[in-house]
C-alpha cells in the first residue's frame, strides 16, 4: 500500500529564483530566509528521505469546472512566466511524472463526491509554483517524480478537501509508492497597488498589506507548529478575509490527504515568516509522526450537498 511520507507548506514566490544579487538589492543587502530555507530542505529531506513523487498541489494553476491532476511521463522545456517574464525567463525544468498515480487518484472521485481528470497534454502549460520549487529540490534528482494539480477556482473549501481525500486514495491504491505532498503557495495574499509596492519589497513583515492580514497569518503559524491542524480549519471563514492564496486551497488539499480535523502533525518552521510585496510567505514542513499523520477517531462526516463558503481564487 502506498504512503504518504512528508509534506510542508512551501512558498515560491518569484525572488527566490532571482540573482542572489537582485534578491540582497530588494532587500536592503541582506539574503531573503526563503531561499537558504529551500537548500536545507533540500540537503536534510529531498536528498535524504526515501521518496519516489512529490506532487504539488499548485496555487497558480486554477481550472474551472473540475480538478486536473498532470499524467504525462515526463515534462521538459523551458518556462518563461507570462506574470514576471523579467524574473523568471526561460528556466529549464526536465522531470518524470507520475501517470499511474494520476489515473490512480482519478478513480476515487465519485466516491468523494468531486471531478478529477488526469491530463496527459505534452502542451498543458507548467507554472512556477511547480518549477520554482522543483528548481530548488528536484534538479539533479533525475529518479524522482514530479506531479502537479491545480485548484480549482469554482470550488470551495470542502471541494479541496475531496481532492485531497481521493489523492490519499489513490496513493493507497498503488503498492508501495512513497510520496511527498508540497502545499505550495502563500499564507495572506493581498498585494501593494503598482504605485506603492516597490516601496513594499523588502522581506520585513512589517510590510505585509495589513497588520491584520499579519496576524492572521502569525497566528496560524502558531497553531501549524502546534499541530492544532483541526483549529487552522475550522477558522477558514475568519481568514478567508485576509485573501489567503488560492483561498488557501493549496493547504486544504494536503490536509484533505492527511487527516483533516485529525491531522496532528507539527510543523517545523524552514523559513522566516517574510514579506513579498504585501503577502505572506514562509516554509513549514511536517515530518511524518511516528504513530501516524492523523490521530484515532472517526473521520469527520460531511454531505455530498452540504453548503459551504466558496473560496476566492489568487
């Protein structure tokens, strides 16, 4: 039976990929945490555990009337953003998908009441909350599988969640797969207005869009190294406010696949909480407990029907 053996919340916000040089310049000559962050990730997780997929559950990547998990053998090419082509132009990126695993998860959609369609497209466009990261933790791992699935902007909260339940499904489904799951994306994400966010660029979470949009997030930093995931969702109406990325469907997912209101695991943060022009950014990782993702107890019933708030898209 498969398994699922890490997971983080990583950001992939567009400086890491800059210069060294154009990232000190941004802010105020020092070294943005994110990105010493990602190497240690690298050197103390990806290069040491023993894994064969990561899937990113992409924040940039939103479909509209299902979810769309990427079931190509393998993606190459050069990626160049349409969002920020000065910063992150012609970027190489080469690695194996995961197709099995894909259709794998496909076939537990009716059973979690949601649509998935596995797409194998060698044209279905990539994006850099998948590349960026990859960049950092799987170049030069050519035996590691990458997958990529998009939120979706139609759905709520309790939709990402679905995913989620049938991505854990479908890794089940296959015998002895090891898998990582990289929530990637950002905690609040309301940026500066164009005339005054490059007076905003600094990494300082001073300069986050409000102070309230910084508390929200600190305190759900809190409640993640606590492992008080149960607290986090329950308390998705309040932060939904702070426009949390994607509607912060990248984080559902992964908890959808880890427990939900059980998941207990405690974040080590990998990062400083920062600042990218008024969002709120940081790396968190959960190593897998020794007695499991999620405590015992029965799982938390919801209706196929049931209404929710629906989530806004980034």
């Amino acid at each position: 039976m498969g398994e699922i053996v890490g997971a983080g919340l990583l950001a992939h916000v567009p400086t890491i990929v800059l210069p060294e040089a154009g990232r000190r310049e941004l802010n105020a000559g020092r070294e943005v945490s994110l990105v010493p962050g990602l190497r240690r990730l690298r050197r103390d997780v990806f290069e040491t555990l023993d894994y064969d997929t990561v899937v990113v559950l992409d924040s940039h990547w939103a479909t509209t009337v299902e979810f769309v998990i990427a079931a190509q053998d393998r993606r190459a090419g050069l990626y160049t953003s349409d969002e920020l082509p000065r910063g992150m132009c012609r970027m190489p990126y080469d690695f194996p998908g995961d197709p099995e695993l894909a259709r794998a998860t496909a076939t537990f959609a009716d059973r979690h009441g949601t649509w998935i369609t596995p797409i194998d497209d060698p044209c279905l466009p990539v994006h850099y909350a998948t590349v960026n990261l990859w960049t950092y933790l799987g170049q030069g791992l050519p035996d590691k599988r990458w997958v990529s699935v998009g939120v979706c902007q139609t759905g709520d909260a309790e939709d990402h969640l679905r995913l989620g339940r049938a991505l854990a499904d479908g890794i089940a489904a296959l015998p002895d797969r090891k898998v990582v799951l990289i929530a990637s994306g950002a905690l609040s994400h309301t940026f500066w207005p164009l005339r005054e966010l490059r007076d905003h660029e600094a990494s300082d979470p001073v300069h986050l869009r409000t102070p309230a949009a910084r508390a929200a997030d600190e305190e759900r930093i809190a409640w993640f190294l606590q492992g008080d995931h149960a607290r986090v969702l329950r308390t998705m109406p309040e932060f939904a406010a702070h426009r949390p990325e994607a509607g912060f469907g990248h984080y559902l997912m992964m908890a959808g696949a880890l427990g939900e209101e059980r998941l207990t695991a405690p974040a080590r943060a990998c990062s400083a909480y920062e600042n990218s022009i008024g969002t709120g950014q940081i790396h968190l990782w959960f190593d897998r407990p020794a007695a499991g993702w999620a405590r015992e107890g029965r799982p938390v019933t919801r209706s196929v029907t049931r209404p929710v708030t629906r989530m806004e898209a980034s």
